[in-house]
C-alpha cells in the first residue's frame, strides 16, 4: 500500500509541566491539562513540583 507522510514537520516547544519529586517515579503531567496548583502524581500519589520539558505542542485551552 502507500504510505502517507506528513508533510509538516512537528516542532517541540518548550512546555511547562508538573513532575513527580519521588526519585522512583517518573509521573509527569503538562502544566495545561491540570486543574489546580497544588498537585498529586496520579501514579503514586507523591507531591509534585513546577518544571519544563521539550514537547510538541498541544492546544488545550483552559476552560473552568
């Protein structure tokens, strides 16, 4: 069969995200898919700290 390629390329973009401080856990999640500042890994309920990663970009307005 043919292969689709895409033709844009994809850029990351520095992305502000909330990641785990337990030193076994790797949970994060991106600042714009939360509901408040004060979080908890939903993977191993630790406390979480504000950070940036590289990451394509998501449109994810806020909406509450």
């Amino acid at each position: 069969m043919y292969r689709r390629n895409n033709a844009e390329e994809v850029v990351p973009e520095e992305t502000k995200v909330w990641e785990c401080v337990a030193d076994d856990c790797k949970g994060w999640i991106r600042d714009n898919f939360t509901s408040s500042d004060d979080q908890k890994c939903p993977l191993c309920g630790s406390e979480m700290k504000a950070g940036t990663r590289m990451l394509q970009a998501i449109n994810n307005p806020r909406n509450y």
